[in-house]
C-alpha cells in the first residue's frame, strides 16, 4: 500500500487523479499538457458533441 505522498507522486507520472489509481473514479482522462488554452477548448467540445450520440 503505498504512502500519501508516493500516490500523489503516482498520480502525476500518469496523469491522473488519486482518485483514479485508487479505483474510486472510473473516468477517462485525457492529457492536455502542451496544449494551448483554445486547443483543450476543442477537444473539450468535441467530447461534449460524442456524448450527445
């Protein structure tokens, strides 16, 4: 079991939430890093327009 901090740690190398690694949260995530502000906007919609399928 590993130590609040370690899962933190955790957590940002995959990029994801502690909630996640501890199997309470089961979204995807999508990482965004490098992505500018009007790029995470259009992938954001786009999310929104497959779930209206």
């Amino acid at each position: 079991m590993p130590s609040p901090p370690l899962l933190v740690e955790l957590a940002k190398l995959f990029y994801v939430s502690t909630d996640y690694l501890l199997g309470l949260e089961p979204h995807q995530t999508v990482n965004v890093s490098g992505l500018d502000e009007k790029d995470v906007a259009l992938i954001a919609q786009l999310a929104d327009r497959l779930r209206e399928r």
